[in-house]
C-alpha cells in the first residue's frame, strides 16, 4: 500500500496559549548574563594589555614588514583616531535607532 502524506492536517489540532511564563527562561537569561559579563571581562584585560604594554599597540598598528617605516604613534593619537570615531558611530546608531523608535511609537 502506498504511503501518503499531506502538507497540511485534515485535522486541526487544538492548541492552548499557556499565559505563565516559562520555569527555563530565567536560567538562560543567567547564562547569557554571565556569558556577557565573560565578553566584557575579557575585553577589559585586552584593553588594559594594549594601554599598559609598551609598543604593543605601534607593533600591531605597523605589521612584521620591514621595508614600512617605523611608526611611533602616541596616546593622543590613538585616542582621536579610535576611540572618538568609535564613539560617534556609536553614538550616531543610537540617534537613528531612537528616531526610529519613536516613528513606530506615533505610527498606527
């Protein structure tokens, strides 16, 4: 006898909508609040290695070629054109995430 099977049920299956929150969701939320906390940690110790280790930041910034001239840049420097460029583009998203918050506030 051939088998058959159908994309949709003949019979619809009742189901029900549980209004209690689930018991699992807060372990996870646990969890990803410490695995967040980890990211953070860790980028802290990156951080604090590049500021306090002489060179580190230059010999990242110059690559193992040799025919490049060697560049000596200070914290100034690296300060103006990482961080502040960092912290516009962050600043410039949260601008356009609000503006776009607030227009599907208003919309109907």
């Amino acid at each position: 006898m051939a088998d058959m099977s159908l994309s949709k049920q003949v019979v619809p299956v009742i189901t029900t909508v549980s209004t209690t929150k689930a018991e699992g969701s807060s372990r996870s939320n646990l969890a990803y609040a410490a695995f967040i906390l980890f990211c953070f940690w860790v980028g802290t110790q990156i951080l604090s290695l590049m500021v306090h280790a002489p060179g580190v930041l230059e010999h990242l910034a110059q690559g193992n070629d040799a025919s490049r001239p060697r560049i000596e840049m200070g914290f100034a420097v690296s300060t103006v054109f990482g961080v502040v460029p960092f912290l516009a583009g962050c600043a410039l998203l949260g601008v356009v995430c609000l503006i776009i918050k607030f227009q599907h506030r208003y919309h109907f």
